[in-house]
C-alpha cells in the first residue's frame, strides 16, 4: 500500500473529517488518492465537519499522518466546513 | 548592541507557531465565510443574510497582506495568515434594536470566528440593509380590502 493511501485511511478515520477535498492528488496505479500529495513533505487537504476548533483538530490530524508518514512536515488545508446535520 | 526584538502580545492566537517544523495550516476563505454566517444567524432579530450589493466589499480589499476574498449570501471575508475581517449585510426583523443587534452579532461572530478558525477578527462591519415586516409574508391580504 502506498504511503498515500495510509494517510488517507488516517485522516478519513478522524471524527471530525467530512472528506478530503481534491485540489490535489497523489495518482498511483490504478487508483488516486484525492486531497494527499506526499513528497518531501506531505500535503493534505481535508473538509472538516463544523463543531470544534480547526486548530486542535489540525493538530491531532498533524499527529495522525505523522504516525504513517514519518517526521516530515505535514501542511494541511482546511478548505471547507460542513455542517454534520446536513450530510446525508 | 542587542538587537531589538518584538514583544509578542499576549492576546495574540497562538497559531501558526511551529509551522516551518511541522507544516503549514491553511483555513480556505469559505472556511471562516460558513462560520461567520452561522454565526450571525444565530442571533435572534436576524431576518437574513445578504440582500442588498455588497457595497463596503472593496474597501476593504488589500488591507491584509497576502488576503483572498470570497464572497457569497451577504458575508464577504478577508484572511490573511493570522488575521481576518468581515463584513456582513444583514437584513433584520422589524422590533429589532438594530444598535444592539448589531453589536450582539459582531460580538458573536468573533468569538465563533476566533474560537473555530484560530484567526484574530480585526473588525466586523455590519451593515443593515432592509427590515423585515411581519406582514411581508401575506402580502396577498395587504393589498386588497381597502375600497370594495
């Protein structure tokens, strides 16, 4: 498994994260991971359900990738909000 | 000679601190858009959002280095890297104390602001745009009746 797919299986495992949001992509074979890019650093981008401060979750979700991907820097994206009463 | 270093302030949001080590947060324009929205239909006497052109929106363009704008239903944002302003065009319900409406919206729409995003709000500007009568609902009723 790709280290890319570990991250989203990390960050989609979080309580507070609706989905990721693809402004970006790692492209493996027959697959793509939307909304993680991992190089020398890991970037993510996350949409994240309405409730608590992004900043603790940021920061539990910085731990959460660094737990598979490694001590790198870990530059997230909170690019939207949903309200959990909404989704369906 | 030492040199001269900036004193943080103490009410500063402690963001955005170990970000070159650990990685860069970045919170979407749309972000803190929701949040302010919110929170600003959470105060009762808040008919709607929006109505009206958002006239102040481009004053405020450019005052925060390396600011995005986003703008949509009566909540237009600005975010820089620690900081956001906000403007808001609220339509109001007729009884309201619009002085008091108003300062109970921007007190709530920081406090959501900064508990949620981590952002300083520098200002809230509100500007009101129409009252909302109880009788805009049946309109159908008002205009008749009057010479049968």
């Amino acid at each position: 498994m790709h280290v890319s797919e570990d991250v989203e299986a990390a960050l989609l495992a979080h309580p507070a994260v609706a989905r990721l949001d693809g402004v970006f992509a790692s492209y493996l074979p027959g697959r793509h991971v939307v909304g993680v890019r991992v190089e020398e650093r890991v970037e993510v981008a996350v949409v994240l359900r309405l409730g608590r401060p992004i900043t603790e979750v940021v920061a539990e979700l910085r731990a959460k990738v660094a737990q598979v991907a490694g001590p790198v820097p870990v530059d997230v994206v909170v690019s939207d909000l949903v309200d959990p009463e909404e989704e369906s | 000679m030492a040199q001269t270093t900036a004193v943080k302030p103490e009410n500063v949001p402690a963001r955005l601190a170990d970000d070159t080590a650990q990685g860069r947060t970045t919170i979407a324009s749309s972000v803190v858009q929701k949040v302010a929205g919110i929170a600003a239909r959470e105060i009762s006497g808040v008919h709607a959002l929006g109505g009206g052109v958002s006239r102040a929106f481009g004053a405020l363009r450019e005052r925060i280095p390396g600011a995005g704008t986003a703008n949509t239903a009566g909540v237009a944002v600005e975010v820089g890297e620690k900081q956001a302003a906000i403007d808001l065009d609220i339509v109001v319900e007729y009884g309201a104390g619009i002085v008091d409406l108003a300062r109970a919206v921007r007190r709530n729409v920081i406090t959501a602001v900064e508990r949620i995003t981590g952002l300083e709000v520098i200002e809230v500007n509100i500007a009101v745009n129409d009252i909302h009568l109880p009788e805009d609902d049946e309109e159908t009723e008002s205009a008749q009746a009057r010479v049968e």
